[in-house]
C-alpha cells in the first residue's frame, strides 16, 4: 500500500462513484477498480458494497476512510512543510469569497498582499458560505471568508473581520430618501428586493422583520448585489445592503440611508482547517488580514 492508493480510495469513498473518482484522478476506470480491489485484497475486506445502486461505503470501509483522511492530511502537512523549506520565496493560497462580497471589502488587503510577495500565486473563488466551510475542510481552499460566523467548531480556526451594519438603499423618488435614518419599522409597506434565501442575511432580515411585527413583501432574490442596486434604480423595491458597499454605490438616482438602531449586520469572519499545517504563504496572509480587521 502507497500514499497513492490511499488518495485513490478518499476521492471514491468522496465521489461514491468509481467512473466519477476517475476523472477526478485523471486515471482510467479499469485501472482505478483494479487498485481499489488490490487495496481490499491487502487489508482482507471489502471496502465498498458494490451491490446498491449508488457504491456504499461497507464498515471496513468507513472505518479505513477515517485514518486515511488521517494519514493525508497528515502527508499533506509533511509536503507542505517541506515545500516551505525548499522554496520559502514560491507559494501559492486559495480563497472562498462568498458571491455578495466580491472584492469590495478586501481589494486593499488583496492589493497589499500581492504587494508584498509578487511571486506568490493567488486564486479566489467566489462561492457560497457553505461550499467555502466545505473547501476549507476537505483541503481544496487554504483560507475562506464567511458571513455565517460559527459561534464554535472543531473543524475550523476563526476570526471576526468586520461587522458592518446594513443601511437602507431607496430610489430618490421615494419619500424615505429625505429622512436623515429610518427606523425598521418604517419599511414594513415597501417591497423588498431580497437576499437569496440561502444567504445568512437573508434569515437574519426576516427574524429583524418578524421582531418588528410584519413580514415584508418580497419581489425579488438575488445573489448579486449589482443586481440588486439596478433593481432599486428601477423602481421595484427597496434594498439592505452592508454600508461599506453603500458607500461604493455611484448612482444619482439611489439614496442609501442609516438606520436609526441597527439591527442587522454582515459579519464577516475568515476561517482555515484547524491541525492542518499552513504553508508559509497562508500564514502570511493571515498575519496581513488580523491588521485589516475594521
């Protein structure tokens, strides 16, 4: 048994699929079923009941994958270490920035960064905040900006970045845009243009509604925040959007205005696989991102 066979057996125990864990490895089919039935053979077990209609994990099996994901991390923290000592000046990190974020509140951060150590490779995927934790834990992104802070998790080092209040966003037509603040119950006739329900802040905007005795009319979800601002420029609604991207807004038709008691904020964390050894590139980043926290 190798290293190699064990990545083989997590990325089919991942994919429950021989043909689908294939791709993945950039292997054949054949050759992959052939070492996994090695791999059963050498331990005197069968790993995979092959009998159900999508591959099962057997109790051999389940048992196996958690030392293997044991045993890879723990290569993973080897290699990654050595990689360090070898070419301390090379790096590369991966980021998960969820879609309503983008680079609006870290394109200084990134900037910096980039700055500092121009020979490091940077990649950001702009995913939701569950598909980020997921990453994050499985080891495809190094580092992942949420907005769902975990209050607490074992999977997971955490730190708070930013808790920025949401401000109303309105059409300068609409009589709300001549108030210095707004108090939340003030909105309760206006029609909403919403986060997406799989969004934090859009459970968060519902439970402030509710605290205040109505539930808002909602004509429109979205993931996109440009979208959001055209909708209101067009009339259709109002918007709660976090005030750092309210004051990026470059639109004479659109008035953002401050609660009178904010209720709601996007608050904004960064999170790594806790015992996973960083390389010297995250740590860096890291290091960069606790002197920007607002």
């Amino acid at each position: 048994m190798d290293i190699r066979h064990v990545e083989y057996f997590a990325e089919v125990a991942k994919q429950r699929n021989f043909t689908k864990a294939a791709t993945v490895l950039h292997i054949s089919q054949p050759s992959l079923s052939k070492t996994i039935k090695n791999l059963e053979n050498e331990l005197g077990a069968p790993l995979f009941d092959r009998g159900a209609k999508q591959l099962e994990l057997t109790d051999a099996g389940r048992a196996f994958l958690v030392n293997a994901m044991n045993v890879l991390d723990a290569f993973d923290n080897l290699t990654a270490e050595l990689n360090d000592v070898i070419h301390l000046k090379k790096g590369e990190i991966k980021i998960g920035i969820p879609p309503i974020i983008g680079a609006a509140f870290f394109s200084k951060l990134i900037s910096n960064y980039k700055e500092a150590h121009p020979t490091f490779d940077m990649t950001l995927h702009e995913v939701g905040s569950n598909s980020i934790k997921q990453g994050v834990r499985e080891g495809e992104l190094d580092i992942g900006l949420i907005c769902n802070i975990p209050i607490k998790n074992e999977s997971f080092e955490i730190i708070q970045l930013l808790k920025d209040p949401l401000m109303l966003i309105v059409h300068t037509d609409n009589p709300i845009a001549n108030e210095a603040s707004v108090d939340f119950a003030a909105i309760e006739k206006e029609p909403f243009i919403l986060y997406r329900n799989d969004f934090s802040l859009h459970d968060r905007i519902m439970e402030a509604c509710s605290n205040h005795g109505f539930q808002p009319t909602i004509v429109c979800e979205s993931s996109q925040k440009d979208l959001m601002i055209e909708m209101v420029e067009a009339k259709l609604g109002v918007a709660l959007l976090p005030s750092k991207i309210c004051g990026q807004i470059n639109s004479r038709s659109i008035t953002a205005i401050p609660f009178t008691n904010p209720i709601v904020h996007l608050e904004l964390g960064m999170i790594w696989k806790k015992h996973k050894y960083l390389p010297y590139a995250v740590r860096e980043f890291i290091a960069m991102s606790e002197n920007f926290i607002y």
